[in-house]
C-alpha cells in the first residue's frame, strides 16, 4: 500500500532528494516509492513529470506495470545510495567515471529531444528552445530520476554531500551553506531534537 503522507524534500539537491525518497522521518522507516502508485506521487510532489503524463500512466498502464518501474527505481536509488557512500566526503575523480556506466546505460535510452515553442515570461526574443520528452511507456518514468542522478555527480561537490547527523535519521544532502557548516536535514527536525537533547544534558548531568 502507497504511503500517504508527504514526501521530504531537504536535500537541495533532487537526486538526493530521490534517495531520501526511503527514510525514517520518526521511529519507522518510510519508502515512498513502494509501488508504483507511491512512485507516480513521488515523481508528481516532485515536479520531475508533468502531472498530466502520471495521470495518463496512472489510467492506462497495465496490471503490475507501474510496482515494476517502481522496483527498478528503487534499485536504481539503491545503486546510486552505494556510490554516494563510497564516495561522499571527498571531490568525485574522472577514475569513477566507470561506476556510473549504470546510469549512462540508462540515460542512453531517453527519448527526449529539443523543439521551438513561443516564450512564456514574454520577454525577450518571441521563441525558446523547450526541452521534451517522449513518455513512449512507464520505464520512461525512470529517465529524470536518472538525469536527476547525472546532475549530482556533474554539479555537486562531493566534498560536501553529507548524511544528516541525526543518531536515526538516513537522511542526505548537498550543503550549500555559507562555510559549508550544515549538519542537519532540517533545524526544524533533527537540529531542533539535538538542541532539545543538549538542553537536557545540560540541566541533567549525569551522577
């Protein structure tokens, strides 16, 4: 059965966010991609597909073909977990590139393409060049989960890709934070149970 609740975006980073699409927000671990139901609200709360394109999917897949694509997601956020511990905490170097030919693998079967449409904002030039995708069948869905992956491993400073210090949090994320100093998924909720917990100790000593 799909989890119902939202998912957590923390990370400032959407693949990372993609990897804590598996958590424990509270006491229990969380998958919100368990099946394929929890995969298309996932992908929808996190504007990686247009909604019309999930709900089209969500009417006319067939039987088990959505929890399939979800499996795959979720081998694929496993895979890619692997590879943020093996390498987090230090800059990425072209010698890794050979761990990644999963996801160039993957990345190798988009579909998508380029195309001349009028401009929204209506500034400017009158036309833009629109990035599309073909949404040929569900594993498509699996395509900006991948391109979302790329963007850590080519834009993010693995230096600074960190796992939350909460004692049970799983959580990851990039930190952009002004001297790089960032500890917490959220001050709001892990930072907020430390500051609670050093209160304690405080006003508590032990003996």
């Amino acid at each position: 059965m799909s989890v119902q609740s939202p998912a957590m975006f923390l990370a400032d980073s959407a693949g990372l966010d993609f990897l804590n699409s598996i958590a424990t927000p509270i006491d229990v671990p969380v998958d919100w991609i368990e099946d394929g139901e929890g995969l298309l609200s996932w992908l929808e709360q996190s504007g990686l597909v247009p909604a019309q394109v999930l709900e089209e999917f969500r009417r006319n897949a067939m039987p088990g073909e959505l929890d399939a694509v979800a499996a795959q997601a979720r081998a694929l956020r496993e895979w890619f977990r692997g590879f943020v511990k093996a390498h987090g905490g230090a800059p990425l170097e072209p010698a890794h590139l050979t761990e990644l030919d999963q996801l160039n693998r993957l990345m190798s079967r988009d579909q998508a393409y380029s195309r001349v449409e009028p401009r929204q904002a209506g500034e400017g030039t009158a036309f833009e060049v629109r990035k599309l995708r073909r949404w040929s069948s569900p594993e498509t869905l699996l395509q900006p989960l991948a391109e979302a992956l790329a963007h850590v491993v080519s834009e993010e400073d693995f230096s600074y890709v960190k796992a939350c210090e909460g004692p049970a949090c799983t959580l990851l994320f990039a930190d952009h934070t002004k001297g790089h100093r960032r500890r917490w998924c959220s001050m709001a909720v892990c930072g907020n149970r430390a500051k609670q917990l050093a209160h304690y100790h405080r006003h508590h000593p032990r003996g």
